[in-house]
C-alpha cells in the first residue's frame, strides 16, 4: 500500500484553500464581464481583446488547480 504525501485533514485544507481561490477567480470573471459589457455597450471596442485574454488567464488558473486537485488524489 503506498503512503500518501500528506494526511487527510491536510488534504482537506489544501482543497478548501483551493476553493477558496477558485471562488475568488470566478467573482473576478463575473466582476470582468460586467466591466466589459458595460464597456463595449458605451461604445468602447478596444477593451474587448484585453478583457477576454485576462478571461483565459482566470481559466487557465482555474483549470491548473483543477490538474493539481486531480494530481493530488492519486
């Protein structure tokens, strides 16, 4: 039977930190589409790219802490 690196109580914490950055992630995506709707519908277009290229970086995040949630399972 292998070991596992850290305890389960350990796990535990390292999961609801995570979830606690993913929340923080998520409410700035929501916060960043707000923004950008509001912008775009007064007529500013230039801040679509910028807009959508910090959204891919939010899901970036979002999906690497998902690979390590997943890495540390096993």
């Amino acid at each position: 039977m292998r070991r596992s690196r850290f305890s389960r109580s350990q796990r535990l914490t390292i999961v609801q930190g995570i979830l606690c950055i993913v929340v923080i992630i998520v409410i700035l995506q929501l916060w960043l589409f707000t923004a950008t709707v509001n912008a775009y519908l007064g007529g500013d277009t230039a801040i679509l790219l910028p807009a959508a290229l910090a959204s891919l970086i939010g899901l970036l995040l979002n999906v690497g802490l998902l690979w390590y949630l997943y890495a540390l399972d096993r």
